[in-house]
C-alpha cells in the first residue's frame, strides 16, 4: 500500500474484490443452471461493488494532500 493512504481505502478494496468475486461467480451458477434473469441480477450486483471501490479511491486521491 502506498504511504500516506488511508486503511479504509485498503478494506474497501478487499471488500469490493470480494464482493465482485461473489457476484461474478453467482451470476455464473445461475447461468449454468438456466436462471438468465437471476444471473442478470447477480451481474448487476457487481456495479455497486465497482462503484463503491472507485468512489472510495478518488476520494482518498482528493483528500491525500
């Protein structure tokens, strides 16, 4: 982790990943099983997690100093 940023940029990151990784993998299963519109909504569940780790980011880059 670079010096001088914050740990909450750190455990947004980890739990963006993570929250990412299990919509992504959910979403797969769905498909695999033939439920097209609950993948979709398990897909649709990664933009929040993306959004939150950008959001969190650019805020820490605004208010590094």
């Amino acid at each position: 982790m670079p010096e001088g940023l914050p740990p909450y940029v750190l455990v947004a990151r980890i739990g963006s990943i993570l929250a990412m990784s299990f919509a992504l993998a959910i979403g797969f299963l769905f498909l695999l099983a033939g439920w097209v519109l609950l993948s979709l909504a398990a897909f649709a569940c990664f933009i929040p997690a993306f959004a939150l780790m950008a959001f969190v980011e650019r805020h820490a880059g605004t208010t590094k100093g």
